[in-house]
C-alpha cells in the first residue's frame, strides 16, 4: 500500500489538539451562559467538518456546531428583515465575552474567531430539526443571512457515523486518504477552492473495499495502484455531471467549485 498516504494517518499534534479543545470549551461555555443559563464547556456544542470528521490535518479551520433553544429559533424566524443576520450578530457577541481581543466576525452562515497565532474557528449556530410530534431529531437547522436570509438543513451527526463505520472497514485508510488529499491541497492547490466535505465524500464513495492490511497479510496490488484508481474513479464518476453526496446524510455536495481543484490534485498523485 502507499507509503505517502501511510504518513498522513495522524497529522496533528498534540499540543494543537490541546489548544482546540481548550478553545472549543470557550466557546462552548461562553454560548451557554447566554443562551441556557450555564456554565458547562461540553453541553450544546459538537465539533463538525474536517474536525469532527477526523480528516482535519494541523492548517485547517475547527468548525464547532452549537446548539440554541428552541425558544431562541421562534425568536429569530419571526424577526423582520434577516433573523438569521441577527441571530448571527448575537451569537458574535457572546463570544467577544470571552475573546475579547481577538477577530471576532458574522459571515454568513457562521461566526469566525481568527486568533493572533492563525488558528481559526468557525461556529455554526443552529437548531435541532423537530418532528411532527414534536422530538427532536439527529439533524440541525442553521441560519443563512445571504440573500434576505433563509433557513437550511444538516445532519453532521450521521456523516460522523458513516466515516467512522467505514474508516473501521478500510483499517484507517480512509481517514487517512481525506488527510494526504488535503496536505496536497495545501503544499501544492493553495490557490484553488476545494471544500473539506468534497474531499471527505468523494474518498467516502471512491474507496470501495480497499483498506490497509493487517500484519501478516498480503496483496496483488502494487505501490500507486489506490491512487490510480482515485483518479479513474473521479474520471469515471465526477469529471463532468453526476452529484456527489455526502456520507450518512445523503445530501448533495456542492462539487462545481470545488471539481477543477479536486481532478489537478487526484492527477498530480499519479503523476
């Protein structure tokens, strides 16, 4: 198997990771003493996108979903003239509470905390979809404030499942591939657009039964084989029409402005 891809396997270290999990607690806390009247660090909050994927590699953003009162969706549905750029702006300060020197800023769909070292966090603040009868589901709404404002739907709790599920299948070749995609990205693509969740669904979907093997065990495949078929895969499936869809969600992945990025990437590993 590919020696390249072997390397990427864990690509954060762990002073880093301590850094994100104390700030992840920040801002945990900071949404709740304002939204729920408590002061806990973990309530409320999940990591999702690369982060909570574990396909993040150590020069990505952290992005943290947190979780508001039903009471405060009302609040903000029923607001005139972009609740969801309102509900944005108070979501922003809670968070200078806590961060006050640092670059704090509502950007569409979420809010952004640039830190002096260049660690950035992105806070999606959302809302747990209802049913009919009224529980609550797996599956989130969120604000966007482009356009006058509209609501949208994700389900992050089950993309998580399903990497996890098949990173478990591959013996962690798949976590392993969505990093290496991204390192390449960033030494080599820096100036193409190319989404976390494009990489991280199509390694999903293109993967099929490849997987690392186990001490002892053998294979007719030879060093650049998985990488060809990446390529072939993206050739054959994603280089003109067909959707992509996200892991566990099954929802469709914006793949325009990322498919240019993503073909140069997967032809400069067969090169």
């Amino acid at each position: 198997m590919t020696s390249y891809i072997e390397k990427h396997k864990d690509i954060i270290p762990q002073p880093v990771r301590e850094t994100v999990t104390r700030r992840y607690h920040t801002i945990t806390k900071a949404g709740n003493q304002v939204f729920w009247d408590s002061k806990s660090e973990v309530a409320h909050s999940l990591y999702v996108g690369s982060y909570g994927r574990s396909t993040a590699v150590q020069t990505g953003d952290v992005d943290v979903l947190y979780c508001l009162p039903q009471s405060e969706f009302e609040r903000f549905r029923k607001a005139s003239r972009n609740g969801q750029s309102r509900l944005l702006q108070v979501l922003r300060e809670a968070l200078k509470i806590s961060f006050p020197t640092s670059d704090i800023r509502a950007d569409g769909q979420v809010v952004k905390i640039q830190f002096s070292d260049g660690m950035k966090f992105e806070v999606l603040p959302a809302f747990h979809q209802i049913d009919y009868f009224g529980q609550e589901q797996s599956s989130f709404r969120y604000p966007d404030s482009n356009m006058g404002g509209n609501w949208k739907s994700t389900d992050p709790k089950a993309e998580q499942k399903a990497m996890k599920q098949k990173n478990k299948a591959s013996n962690g070749l798949l976590q392993a591939t969505c990093r290496h995609l991204r390192v390449v990205r960033n030494e080599h693509f820096s100036t193409l657009k190319l989404a976390g969740i494009v990489i991280d669904s199509f390694a999903y979907n293109a993967i099929g039964n490849w997987k690392y093997l186990a001490p002892g065990q053998h294979s007719d495949s030879s060093a650049g084989d998985f990488e060809m078929m990446l390529n072939d895969y993206f050739r054959e499936h994603y280089l003109w029409f067909d959707s992509l869809y996200a892991p566990g969600s099954n929802q469709v992945v914006d793949l325009d402005a990322s498919r240019d990025a993503l073909g140069k990437i997967l032809a400069y590993l067969v090169k």
